[in-house]
C-alpha cells in the first residue's frame, strides 16, 4: 500500500442517526497483521452541526465517501472543534490492497 492510498483528504458524509453532515475529513488506514484486520480514523473539520451531535451523545456513525460507507465511532473534539474518527474493517474510501 502506497501513502497515496493510505490517506484519504477531502470531502465524506458522516451520518449519525436522522442527521448527515458533509464535512472535510483527513483519514488513514493501516493494516494490525496480529488482528489481521485494517483499522483506520483521523479528523473530521470543524462543523456546528457535527459538534451538536456529539454533543447530545451520539458516538456510532456511518462515513461515506464516493459510493462507499463504513461504520465509525466519534472521539472528543480538539481544541480547534474537530472531531475524531475511528473504524475497524474496510476504509470508506478505495485503498491498495482490496481495503
């Protein structure tokens, strides 16, 4: 896998309940050999109604990008009001290697 295709920059819809939110995101996937399964997260930008979720406890989430989705879960936000991301499993975005 190439750090091209380990990273993901640009837009994803994160969805969390009834409400979806389009927001830049900043992503990577790496492969755990001893779990023998990817694992993957990073950034969501600022965004009002993103926080406001988070906010009012929703953590479980879907991240879609282009024509695929994976579920995610939301982390604190940093001191800049981005959320972090985490997934276990498939990227939501077209990595080398079949992720």
């Amino acid at each position: 896998m190439s750090d091209a295709d380990e990273e993901y920059r640009g837009e994803a819809v994160i969805r969390a309940g009834d409400t979806a939110v389009s927001v830049a995101v900043r992503l990577s996937v790496r492969f755990e050999p001893v779990e023998g399964r990817y694992r993957w997260g990073g950034r969501a930008a600022p965004d009002e109604t993103l926080s406001a979720q988070l906010r009012s406890g929703a953590r479980e989430v879907t991240v879609r990008i282009g024509d695929r989705e994976a579920p995610a879960r939301l982390g604190e936000p940093d001191p800049w009001g981005g959320v972090r991301l985490t997934g276990t499993g498939r990227p939501p975005w077209r990595a080398a290697g079949g992720a």
